[in-house]
C-alpha cells in the first residue's frame, strides 16, 4: 500500500514519489515552474494561498504548495511539529 503525506488543505501525494522540496523563490525554480506550466505537468494545489514550496516528482511533474518546506520537511520525515525526532520516536512508544 502506498505511503501519502498531507501537503495542504486535504491534498495528498505519495511519499514516494516525491525527488526535491524546494523554495519557489530562486530563478531556477521559476523556470522549473514556468516550464512544468507548459508542458502540462504543473500541478497547483495552493488553493489560492501564495505558494511557499515545490515539490517536484519523479514523473516530472512539479506540485505548488502553500505549506513552507519545513513543514513538509516534517511531515515527511514522519515527525510531528515542534518535536525532535528523539521526542517524537518516544511519544509513539
């Protein structure tokens, strides 16, 4: 069964397939963007929230989230937010 992480408002993708989480700030980013846009493999999942990360998938497609990278950081790596990974490992104990 596949693995998802939660990366906003309900919108789900597939730990798996996730290869960079990125700032959408710096100009290759932008391209990364503007070029998905294009091909048709941009994937806005903002819901109209000013985007703060991207992620991009081995299919190539590239994901806008609203979500920052060190959220998504988290819920990736499996941790809950404010907790080590040492404090999160004991709660779940």
């Amino acid at each position: 069964m596949s693995d998802f992480v939660n990366i906003g408002s309900g919108n789900l993708l597939n730990r798996s397939r996730i290869l960079a989480l990125v700032e959408p700030d710096s100009a290759p980013v932008k391209r990364l963007i503007a070029d998905a846009k294009q091909a048709g493999n941009l994937i806005d999942a903002t819901q109209g929230h000013k985007t703060r990360s991207v992620l991009v998938l081995d299919s190539g497609h590239a994901v806008l989230a609203f979500l920052t990278p060190a959220v998504l950081e988290k819920r990736l790596s499996g941790r809950r937010a404010g907790l080590s990974p040492q404090e999160d490992a004991a709660n779940r104990q």
